[in-house]
C-alpha cells in the first residue's frame, strides 16, 4: 500500500510523469512509471575485488542437476568446471587487494537478494578517505562462472549463437526474439502491440517477419513463455506463413489454441504442452523451461543450453514466495544455471524503475475481504485484467466466503475464464458462475460481477456500464466498483472517465491507490538484482521495455558489477554473436512493425498513415469539375464537397471563393491546344489552398477531380 501510496503523493507534484504514448486497449498488467524515482543503488564500481570468490557456492550446486545439465546439446564438457584462470582478467582489475576477504565472506553467503544492506553499513561509518575505499570495494559485485567452452576436437571452437529481438526492446509489446546457431533457429514469444495515437484506425501491430520467411527452413519451432497478448498474440499471423511447432506450458498451449480456432489454424499447427524443468532438443539447441511467478499462471523463463553455452531469458516474472496456484519462481534452478556459469541473461525491464519488491498476489486478496465485508448491502463490480486468473481465483474465493454468487462480463473474461476452469486454474464450486442473465434472481448484495474494462478501453464492458449502454448492467446507488489494475501510460485519461461517470451515477468506487486492489505482475528492482546475483552471466541485455526501463536496468547491473562492455542495450534486428570469447552486436537484420487494419496485414503504411492524420486534422476538400475534353469548356461544376472541414450550408462565402478560383485556373489553359489535366489539378490545389490558409490558416487535404468528356 505504501509504494502505491507514494506515487500517488509524487504524482501530484510538478515531477510527475507526462505520458504521451496512448494505447487504447491492455494486454497485460503494466508498471505504474515513476520517472522521478532517481537512482537508489550506488555509483557503478567495477574495481570490487573478485578473485578467489566462486569455489564454496559453485562446488554445492553442482550435484543436483548437472547431468540432466550436460544432456543434449553437444560440447558441453567443462561447462560446470570452474577453471582456476577464468576470473584472473577481473581479479586483476580489482585494486583493494586488502579488502579481498570482505568480498569473499560475501560471496560465500550467496544467493542473496542485494547487497544494499551491506553498503548501507559501511556507508554510515564513513569518515575518513581510507574507508571510502573500504566502501567501494565491498560492494558486492557479480563475476560470472561463466568459462568458454571447448568444442569437440581438440582446440576447435563452438559455433557461436546469434540471438536477435525482433520485438520487445524500446517498446512494451510485440515481444519475439530469435535464437541462432550453426542452421537452427528457434523463436521465444510471438506477441503483438497495441497501437499508439498516431496509428489512426490501426487495431494491431506485428513484428515484421521478413527475417523468419527468408530462414523459414532453419526455424525449428517457437517456445511460449506465458499467455499474454504481447507474447502470443501475433502467433496466428506468423503460423499462417510459416508452419512450425508450438512448446509451452498448459494453460499457455489453452490459450494458444484458442487463437489457433479462431484463425482456422487448429489442428493444422502441433502444439506441444510442457512442464517447468522440461527439455525440448531444437536442432543444435536445447531449451529448458523454469517456473517463473507473473500476473498469469504457467510463465517459464527459457534457458537454453548452446553448444557455446547457456542463455537465460526470463521471460515476464516477478517473485512471489506466496502465490495463488502454482507454484513459486524455482530460484534454485537459476541459482544452479549461475554457478555452473551462464553466458547472457535476458531480463525483464518493465518495472526497472521502480524500487523495492512488488507485492505478493495475496495481498490483493486481503484487501477483497476487508472490501466485501464493507460493500456488505451492495452488488459489487470488479474490473480486472482478463488474463490475470490469480485475480479471479481470489474474488471468486470472496466471493464463497460471503456468500455471492459471480458472473462474468465480457468477451475476453468469458473466454480466458472458461479456458483457465477447463484446464484447471480457475477453482470455483458448482453453481458459484451464473450467466449474467440469470442475475436477476438474486438479490443485488448477493451478486459479484467481474468485468472487463479495466484500462477504461471505450468498447469494454466497464465502459458501457458507466455510460449506461450495457445490455444487463445498470449502474447505480447500489452498486460497489472496484477496479482492480493500474492503468497503462497513456490510458489514465480513458480509466478517469469511466471513474467520474461511475461516481455520477452514485456507485462507490475504489480505484488505483486507494486500496491494495493490484500488485504488478512484474518485478522491481530488489527482484531484479537477485536474478543477475543467481544467474551470474557473463554478459547481460536487458529486454522488455522501453528505452528509460531499458537504460535503468543496465544501471541496476552495472551497479552490481556487470563490466560495462558486458551490459547490450541493443535494438530490434541488431544481431548479437558470440561464441563466449567474443561479441558482435553491430550486423542487423530487417525488423519493424507491420500495422493490422481489420483483415489487412501490411497494407497501411506511412503514407496512408500520414493521409489519415491530415484528414483527422483538418478534413478534406474535394472540387469536382466536368470539363470538354477538346474546347475545355466547363459542362457541370465546380462542385464542392467537404468531410471534417467546415460546416458547408454556414460558409456559402468560402465556397464561392473555391468555385472562383477553379474556374480561373481553367479559364487559363481554356486557349491552349494541348492540356495537361495533371497540372490543372495540381494548379487548382495550390490556388484553393493558399485561400483556404490565407483565410483561415488550415491545411486540408483538398483533392480536385477534373472529368474530361
Ligand atoms: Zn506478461
Ligand atoms: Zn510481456
């Protein structure tokens, strides 16, 4: 509540956030950014001394797993070896020689979540310059396990991996990115974005896939990490294109083929569902999914085990020792990976920003109870992002304590719930579900209805409750609104009005921070730095985000003693190589977007968007003339017609002018022999439109039509 709190307080303030960017529609539980939140951590420091620091924690871990470990993929000898030589480039960098023990007791103490406690210690004795080097140097500082391997033959090197985002970085959504080696390829993710305020009329953006079409025989399958939108959703549209395997965990496979029927593509795509800790072999690579915790059941982080080493993606996660259904994030395994030494962590950036841990999902649950037993006489509504079951889960276990009974409103809520009970994720008793037609029979304050809506999208069901234009739903004194979500940026302005139209109609609302109704599905910044303490990798990219997450993170790993030419923020269709022994990120490969107009898929594009702001601006002009093709004599016109300019019937005067000035222009090219119609039109354009900004200093689009006959 506090952390919630606060932004609120900050918000108000002249620092608070401007958010531009503007997207209508969510897929997924979003940060609330709080750009004013200046770095907590201190100032990189990359001298920490290192050396000697691995032996305890790395020889522990290496029982467990390591077989399953060395499966598979070829080339693996050596990889949970710890070679004596492998820190001497960082140990010889570290300049606090004598401090060596204090980073060593540190080490031996891993996995531990940060080291700020530690450095806050030292920061307040303090005094004298000797200390301030004592200081520096005990920051604890991540040196990776990570060794290059040896290939096969003796002295031969492994094949490098490339690994190319073809989404996901510098913006939230559309998330793909593709894994490389020798002639196979794999894919993590394929989701979709939602667009901004410059895409008029655009419903979605894909990521362009000219890339996966030109390799498409390499391509050996996509692996999921969860089942939100910006993950999955543009499946459909590569599948159509390219035939290929689907791997992921059950509830996300559900949703998967849910999207697979609706685009005809069921039964002609293979699915394939797995469990955390399961290994599937594509071509040189093997991929290893982890249990991770998010804002959706079934999220896995992929590992993948490369002839030249492993590669850790976490996927979106967060870490939530108490989580409702499912398991918890299995750190032990990401611990393992790091001390048998990872060689590039690709991490979640969406709450960068933000310091601290986030909440567990439970909370959430006990701010229902505290709730319900205040809306006590009242029907109680709750919006809620579909995908979030946990959610769900909770207000239907509310809703069993208090004795409602619940229906569910909404498209995508009906569809993500029905799969999510099919499958198992959703536990609630017979008989607690009524369709929404059946409410009627209950009293109001025996009723619960979870919605859709929460980010205030204008279609949504919330939406058309507090306009009062929902088919079953009046809105009224009676009612308790809870919106459980925080809004995107840039969807505060739709959230509020559907707020102050919900308060009019005398409903109690409960929005944002007023009680701990959400926690993020993503983790702050202690979460993330105990993942790059476990995982330990060698070379670090932040991924997921935009450039300010992007940017906060890698200052989050360097404060952690990532080297700074170890940390990549790279960009869509960079290619990032490397065997262990080196890396390239400068050879790029063609990526962007492909904007979704209803059926179409790529049709739309700059020009047409430009088209569509200049007509969204200042409407559109048309002069219609019809003209002897032989003497240019004028038959019929100039007619005027305009569409979001002015009020025709009020501006008599102004289309006169339009009128006069057309015909000038023809009367001009009236004696000569030969006309070149393309330069009347383009003639009569300029004439119309230096009036029209002469006059009223706009620019339409104004399109003449001569018809010669
Ligand atoms: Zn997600
Ligand atoms: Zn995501």
């Amino acid at each position: 509540m506090s952390e919630r709190k606060t932004n609120q307080t900050l918000s108000g303030t002249s620092l608070g956030p401007k958010k531009q960017s503007r997207a209508s529609l969510s897929f997924e539980d979003m940060p609330v950014f709080t750009k004013w939140e200046m770095p907590s951590e201190p100032a990189p420091v990359k001298e920490a001394a290192k050396a000697a620091s691995q032996k305890g924690g790395a020889a522990k871990k290496k029982t467990n797993n390591q077989n399953a470990g060395q499966k598979g993929a070829s080339g693996k000898k050596g990889q949970g070896k710890n070679k004596p030589g492998q820190k001497t480039q960082k140990a010889q960098k570290g300049k606090g020689k004598g401090n060596a023990p204090v980073a060593e007791k540190q080490k031996a103490e891993r996995p531990k979540p940060t080291g700020q406690p530690a450095q806050k210690k030292q920061t307040g004795a303090k005094k004298q310059p000797v200390k301030q080097t004592l200081q520096n140097n005990t920051i604890p500082s991540i040196s990776t396990n990570f060794s290059p391997k040896k290939g096969g033959k003796k002295g031969k090197k492994n094949p490098p991996i490339r690994i190319i985002p073809l989404g996901g970085l510098n913006e939230i959504g559309k998330n793909l990115t593709v894994y490389e080696c020798q002639d196979d390829i794999f894919l993590v993710d394929c989701g979709l974005a939602f667009p901004d305020e410059t895409m008029l009329g655009v419903d979605l953006v894909i990521p362009d896939f000219s890339y996966l079409v030109q390799n498409k025989e390499k391509i050996r399958g996509v692996v999921i990490t969860h089942g939100h939108e910006d993950h999955i959703g543009s499946l459909t549209y590569l599948l159509k294109q390219i035939d290929l395997p689907v791997y992921g965990t059950k509830l996300t496979i559900g949703l998967v083929e849910g999207k697979l029927k609706e685009a005809g593509l069921l039964g002609r795509v293979k699915t394939h569902v797995v469990t955390p800790g399961d290994r599937v072999k594509l071509g040189c690579m093997e991929v290893e999914f982890v249990r991770v915790n998010h804002s959706i059941p079934d999220a896995v982080a992929i590992v993948t085990h490369a002839p030249c080493g492993t590669v850790v993606q976490t996927g979106d996660f967060k870490i939530d020792y108490t989580p409702i259904g499912g398991g918890v994030i299995d750190l032990a395994r990401f611990g393992e990976l790091g001390s048998r030494g990872v060689l590039l962590l690709l991490s979640d950036s969406t709450n960068a920003e933000r310091p601290g841990s986030t909440t567990t999902e439970r909370k959430v649950g006990q701010s229902f109870d505290n709730l319900f037993k205040t809306a006590e006489d009242k029907r109680i509504i709750i919006a809620t992002f579909s995908s979030n079951i946990q959610r769900i889960q909770q207000i239907c276990d509310a809703a069993v304590k208090f004795g409602r009974c619940v229906a569910i409103s909404g498209r995508s809520m009906e569809n993500v719930t029905g799969i999510a009970r099919e499958l198992g994720y959703l536990h609630v008793p017979e008989g607690l579900i009524v369709p929404m037609e059946e409410l009627s029979r209950f009293r109001p304050s025996e009723t619960v209805i979870i919605t859709t809506g929460s980010q205030g999208e204008p279609m949504s069901a919330l939406s058309r409750m507090s306009m009062g234009s929902h088919r079953q739903v009046t809105v009224g004194k009676g009612d308790f609104i809870i919106i459980s979500a925080t809004p995107i940026p840039g969807n505060e302005k739709l959230v509020s009005r559907v707020v102050n139209e919900l308060l009019r109609s005398g409903a109690d609302v409960i929005y944002e921070s007023m009680y701990d109704v959400h926690v993020s599905g993503h983790a702050c910044q202690e979460e993330l730095k105990l993942m790059m303490e476990l995982v330990r990798p060698k070379y670090f990219m932040p991924v997921h985000g935009e450039f300010k997450h992007l940017k906060r993170h890698a200052d989050l790993a360097r404060s952690l003693g990532i080297p700074d030419e170890n940390i990549i923020i790279s960009e869509i269709g960079r290619v990032l190589e490397t065997d262990g022994t080196y890396l390239k990120n400068e050879q790029t490969v063609p990526a962007g977007r492909v904007l979704v107009d209803g059926l179409g898929v790529g049709d739309v594009g700059s020009v047409v968007l430009r088209d569509r702001k200049l007509l969204s601006e200042d409407g559109l002009v048309i002069i219609v003339v019809t003209v002897d093709s032989l003497t240019g004599e004028v038959l019929s016109g100039p007619d005027v017609v305009s569409r979001g300019f002015v009020y025709m019937r009020e501006s008599e005067e102004v289309v006169e002018e339009f009128r006069n000035l057309t015909l000038k222009v023809l009367d001009s090219v009236k004696d000569r022999r030969h006309k070149d119609w393309n330069d009347v039109k383009v003639r009569i354009k300029e004439a119309v439109s230096s009036c029209v900004y002469r006059r009223m200093k706009r620019s339409p689009m104004i399109l003449p039509i001569v018809m010669e006959v």
